[in-house]
C-alpha cells in the first residue's frame, strides 16, 4: 500500500467522520421522544384544629 495513498485514504476517512457526525447531531436534534400523559393525583382536604397542629409542630421539634 504504501505512503502513495495515505492522503486519499486519510481524506476519506474524514469524509465519512464528517457525514457520520451530521448525520447523528440530525438524529439528537429532531429526536421527540413519546411522553404519556401524567394524571393530577387525587387530593384530599384535612382540616386540623389549633391545638393538633402545634402538638404536631412540637413534637417535630423536640
């Protein structure tokens, strides 16, 4: 083979590097992934008086 096609082979090579890279930033950029939709969770209310809450509060403190 030789030093006599060095240059053609290294040119080619860069050409496909080239392509290869355009190619695959393409892929990334137009890629849209399939999202499901996420339902709200179900809340409930709970109502607490005065007291309930500052014994909840200070247990956590202590």
């Amino acid at each position: 083979m030789g030093l006599k096609y060095i240059e053609q082979i290294k040119t080619v090579v860069l050409f496909v590097l080239v392509i290869l890279s355009v190619t695959l930033t393409f892929s990334i950029w137009s890629y849209r992934p399939s999202y499901d939709t996420i339902e709200k969770p179900k809340t409930v209310d709970i109502v607490m008086d005065d007291k309930k809450i500052r014994k909840k509060l200070l247990s956590r403190i202590n």
